[in-house]
C-alpha cells in the first residue's frame, strides 16, 4: 500500500490496517533508488503476507538489502530471523536491541510478561538473529541516495531509536512505538519502560518540523505531524503524562 511515491505499509495487524497477521507492527518498505529497505520486521508469524504485499506494490523482496528495527518487542522485531535467512538482509538496531537479537532474550524484550499476559499466543518463539551492529545517536545509514539519521529515544522502551530522513518533499520520522497520531504514547507496566526517559526522548523531539509521521500502529499522517509530537511534548513539559494509545 503506497503512501508516499518511496515509501509503502507492506504490513500492518489489529492495531493499524489488517493486512497482515494481526500482531504485526506497521512494517514500512522504503525505496531509496536502487536500494529497498524495511523498517520494523513485523512478529514473524506468517512473514509471506508481507512478501505478498511488497510484490503487490510492485518491488522484488529479494533487493531489500537492509532491516532497520525501532525497538526489539516482538510485534517489531520477530521477524528479523526471516528476513535475514530468507533474503539475507542485513539486520539494523540500537545495541541494545542488538544484545537482545543476538542471544533471542525473551526478558530483556519483555516478551516473558507479554507472553503471560496473553498478547502473544503460548509458544510464541523470539528467533535469534544476527545483527550487522549496534546503532547509536548520530549514525547515519544510507539507502540508496536516502541518507537516515538515528535518534536514541528511550522511554516505551529502553532500546527504543527513532529514524529520521527527508524522502519524496517530506521530513519523516519513523517512531516505533514512541509518538502516535494525536500525541498519544504507549506505556506499559514492563521493566524497559520508564516516564522520565520518555519524557525526555519527546521533549527532543519538539520544535523538529517533522512532517510525515510513521510510527509503529494506528494512523499515519503524512504532514502535519510535529503537531502531534508538539501535544505530547507539552503535556511532558507540564510534568504530565500524554494520553495512551489504548
Ligand atoms: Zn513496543
């Protein structure tokens, strides 16, 4: 599904747009010239709804060359093991996520107490999976001629980056789950999540010009968005907590 000329949703569950399997993530392609990318792997359970979408919007999945993860919780980075093994991608996250990937450690990505919770099916495995290293803030990757610069942005989550680049006339952030439409967050009563570091991670991000938001569930708005971030951010500054996602 295109949203911008270079950038198309090839997955997305339950809390987004139904086109793959429900716990998925949005999982965005982005098509930098002469290169594709991913950004979110999605949970990893029935990974060729998403190998379907991506030939649908009329690329070939065996170009995609690079995985960028947000953040290691299941719904975003459980498919990573597929991507790799199946179209040797070269798999791109914080070094957090990177120590949680590599050793498939269930508690470091809370997946122990979401399992218990029952927002993953009993015996949902977390795949461990190569990276190509860790990510810090300041990094830049390339993408073809796209150039994406890595923001750190603990908070959801401990490991959790931001991506930013400008693509097809827009500043664009991809969130994970950090910011949503509405400035609404996503807080969970999990060991990796931690208001004061959430509350700094959006406050950076205020005053950005960000147009195109992409974050990890629910609506994309694709200008405008630093209004969004700018809600959110100023309820921070009051020393309040934004309204959650659900
Ligand atoms: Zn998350």
């Amino acid at each position: 599904m295109k949203l911008t000329p270079h950038i198309s949703l090839v997955g997305s569950g339950r809390m987004g747009f139904g086109i793959s399997h429900e716990l998925d993530c949005h999982v965005y392609l982005l098509d930098g010239g002469g290169e594709l990318a991913l950004l979110d792997a999605g949970c990893g359970i029935e990974p060729e709804r998403i190998v379907a979408n991506i030939e649908t919007d009329g690329h070939d999945p065996s170009t995609i060359t690079k995985l960028l993860l947000t953040h290691a919780h299941a719904d975003h980075s459980g498919g990573s093991r597929f991507w790799h093994d199946t179209f040797g991608v070269e798999v791109h996250c914080s070094s957090k996520s990177a120590g949680f990937l590599k050793h498939g450690n269930e508690e470091g990505i809370s997946l122990d107490v979401a399992r218990k919770a029952g927002m993953y099916p009993e015996g949902f495995p977390f795949q461990a999976c190569s990276v190509a290293g860790g990510l810090k803030e300041g990094d830049t990757l390339t993408i073809g001629n796209l150039i994406i610069s890595v923001m750190e942005t603990p908070g959801h989550a401990d490991d959790a980056v931001c991506y930013r680049f400008s693509l097809d006339d827009k500043e664009c952030l991809a969130s994970g789950d950090l910011i949503f439409f509405g400035g609404k967050i996503a807080l969970l009563s999990t060991h990796d999540c931690c208001i004061p570091d959430y509350s700094a991670s959006i406050r950076r991000l205020a005053g950005q010009k960000i147009d195109a938001l992409l974050p990890g569930h629910l609506v994309i708005p694709l200008s405008g968005a630093q209004t969004h971030i700018e809600k959110a951010a100023l309820k921070f500054r009051l020393l309040g907590v934004p309204e959650g996602i659900a």
